[in-house]
C-alpha cells in the first residue's frame, strides 16, 4: 500500500510540474461525436473570451462548417495553441485540426493532446460555478482543458488529486493516507514553482505556505477591488492577513512588474537587507544586481554571512538573483503522432512512434501513441540497462520514441519498446 502511494504521489509531482505552455492564447477542444466538440477559447491570460460547439463527426459530420468556425475563432482571439482532450473522439478531434492547420498555415497552429482526468470532475465543482458562472457545465472541460496546457499546476490544483487519476490500484487504498500524501505533494510543487499572487486563483493561492482557503478568498477579493498587488508588503492589507502569515507566505507569492524588482523573485523580504548591502558592495543599486551573473558571481558569500543568515541561504540568494522567479518546470515540447496511425488496427511491429507517456506503475510506463488505446512499455523495455523504478527512466509528460512489439486487437493491448534495437513480434 505505501509503495502504491508512492507511485500516485510521484506520478500526481510529475503531473503537476509538467512543462507549461504559457501566456499564450489558446483554443481547448473537449472532443465527441453525437453531443459535438465543445470549444473554449481563453486568452494569453486565461481569461474565456469565446465558447461553441461544433458537430463534424458521426452523425452530423459537419466538417467543413466545423473548421470554418474554428479558423474564424482562431483568427478573432489570434490563437497560437490547440488544446484537445485525449477521451473519445480525440484522434478524430486530432485530425480536425490537423486538417485546419494544413488549410490555414497563415494561422501558425500548434496542436497538442492534453490529458482531460478530473476535466469532468471540475466542471461539475463548486469551484468551476463559481469561477465560471451561467457558463453550461459541458463548455466548461473545455475552458479547463485549454487552460490546463497553459499552466497545468495552476489547473490542476482546482480538482481533489484523487481524480486527477494517475495512480495503480487507487480504488484500494486508504482514503486518508492518500489524501494526507498528495495533498503534501500539491503544496511542495505550488511553493517550488512561486505564484503569481495578481493572477492566481483562490484553489491555487490557498496551497501557498501560511495561506488558509479563506484567506486566499480575502486575497483574491482584495486584488478584485483594489486592482493588481503592485508589492508584497500591500499583502498586509488583506483582511486576516497577518504578521505569522505574511512571514510563511511572501517568499512563494510573486509580484510581476511590481514596484520592487525583489518581489518578483523566490528572495524573502526578511532577506532584502541583505540585497541591498551586497548592491552596495558591488556599487550598483538592487534593480541592476539582478539577472548580473558578473558581478554576483565576483561577490564572496562568505563576507554576507551573520547571525541570521547562514552561508547556505547566502548563497541560495545570490543564485536566485541570477535568475530571479525562475520557472523551475521543463521547457514546453510536443509529440507529434504519426499520420494514418488513428486505431489499434493501424499498428503494425516493428513500427517507430512518438508518444506521450501518460501513466508510470512498478511494472512498466503507459504511452499514448495516439490510437485510443495507451500501448505498455514493461519495465523490462524501458532500457538497456536493468531498471529497478520505471520512474528513474520516464515520467507522465514525457515524449517519447517507442517500437511496437506486438498488437493484440481483440484484447487491446499493444506492447511497446524504448528499445528501438529490439526485435518485433511479427507472427501472426
């Protein structure tokens, strides 16, 4: 049981911190057939500037009125990114916008599956009624799917993590030993990665260090009637918002084009003496410190050093002026499926993909290739050397090249290799 544990947390980590698309506009698709394709189009900021939905699959098979509508919305909003939900009909949602790519290359598209677990969860919440008011709750896994590629942590974070379903044999486990352990692991990744405290919502501000769900209410109420935060000290004017609190959560709570460069950093304001003492040293002011590898770099640690600031936070602050609220997650990449490789029928051994890795267990990592059905790498293909964790080699998020070893369609299993050199199956 506690291994099982393990692997959901480690895997609901890798989830969490997966590479962020950014401040990007995006179009999110919750794909089907008979009740159509849900769009959502958020704006760089996640902001829902337009919704439909659209009908070209079975029955309707509106294909072609269904791209004009997207080109259109595509071009009005200047949409960079397509988010599609990876459930059913998504290689069939895939194409679609494949297809609007090739027809529109003036458009510069990018399309990208998305894992929509807990999407439905988050429609039907509380949260998603409130932050999404007299929106139909079937538009609202698409709003949840688009933002998700945008900032997956800032998403994710809107669903209780048992319904993110990333775990093995979750059913069977201890409610409140697995509770207790992700909800541990959301708030590791939240204070790892900062927040932006002018655009954060209260889900994601209430996992901040110090910060309770009715105060990250007060905070976001406060920042609706007063306007953006313009510095970390203006959080003490939040009702509730006390000296404690302040002290546990200012150095997680980030402050862009502020009127303090500091606060945009991981530095705590405790520490912002100490800054400025090491501007004066280097004869400059704070504003020009940061971001000087130079000059950081020809400062010695050791002459900062005092009572209430050891060598180790010394340091830790001066790397974290080099590169200042430094996003700790990956770059952001994508896979590219293979064209006519939509079904399991498609599948031949011997074929080179490229997949997403959705799910890792103890025995083997799951990938989707794109055909519906996620093929299983076992944890004895996953390298040339021996591997004792199958996380020590891939986690959810990543892309990889896999071959098809065997494909057995009537049970829908297809076994995969990262072992490009091995040997496929090819008896039939």
């Amino acid at each position: 049981e506690d291994e099982a544990v393990r692997v959901f947390a480690a895997n609901l980590r890798d989830l969490l911190l997966a590479a962020p698309a950014g401040t990007r506009a995006t179009l999110g698709l919750d794909p089907g057939f008979r009740t159509g394709v849900k769009v959502a189009v958020v704006d760089a900021t996640g902001k829902v500037v337009a919704t439909d939905v659209i009908y070209p699959h079975v029955p309707a098979n509106k294909w072609d009125e269904s791209l004009a509508k997207l080109a259109r919305l595509a071009e009005e909003h200047a949409v960079e990114l397509i988010a599609i939900g990876n459930g059913t009909a998504s290689r069939e949602t895939d194409k679609l916008a494949g297809d609007l790519i090739t027809r529109h290359p003036e458009l510069k598209l990018t399309k990208v599956m998305v894992s929509e677990a807990g999407a439905s969860v988050y429609s039907a919440s509380a949260f998603a009624s409130q932050e999404l008011p007299g929106m139909d709750v079937s538009l609202r896994g698409a709003v949840s799917i688009a933002r998700r590629l945008q900032d997956p942590l800032a998403e994710l974070v809107k669903i209780d993590p048992k319904s993110i379903g990333v775990g093995q044999y979750q059913h069977d486990l201890s409610e409140v030993k697995l509770s207790r352990s992700l909800d541990a692991v959301v708030e590791d990744c939240v204070n790892g990665v900062g927040v932006d405290v002018n655009t954060a919502s209260a889900p994601l501000l209430s996992r901040v260090s110090g910060i309770s769900g009715g105060l990250a209410e007060n905070i976001v109420a406060h920042r609706d009637e007063n306007g953006p935060f313009r510095s970390r000290k203006a959080l003490k004017d939040v009702a509730r918002l006390g000296p404690k609190a302040y002290e546990q959560c200012a150095g997680f709570l980030r402050i862009r084009g502020g009127d303090d460069p500091l606060d945009f950093s991981s530095v705590h304001p405790e520490s912002y003496p100490l800054v400025r003492g090491m501007a004066k040293t280097a004869g400059s002011d704070v504003a020009a410190l940061i971001g000087n590898t130079g000059v950081l770099r020809s400062l010695r640690p050791e002459q900062f050093v005092t009572e209430a600031f050891g060598l180790p936070t010394v340091t830790d602050i001066l790397r974290e002026l080099e590169k200042p609220g430094r996003d700790p997650r990956p770059a952001f990449k994508t896979a590219t499926f293979k064209e006519g490789v939509e079904k399991i029928g498609d599948l031949a051994p011997g074929m080179i993909l490229e997949g997403v890795v959705t799910n890792v267990a103890a025995f083997g990592a799951f990938i989707d290739i794109g055909v519906h059905q996620d093929g299983l790498a076992h944890v004895s293909a996953l390298s040339k050397t021996f591997v004792k964790d199958p996380r020590d080699v891939v986690k959810p998020g990543d892309i990889v090249r896999v071959k098809v070893l065997d494909v057995d369609i009537p049970r829908k299993r297809i076994s995969l290799t990262l072992r490009l050199e091995d040997e496929a199956d090819r008896t039939e």
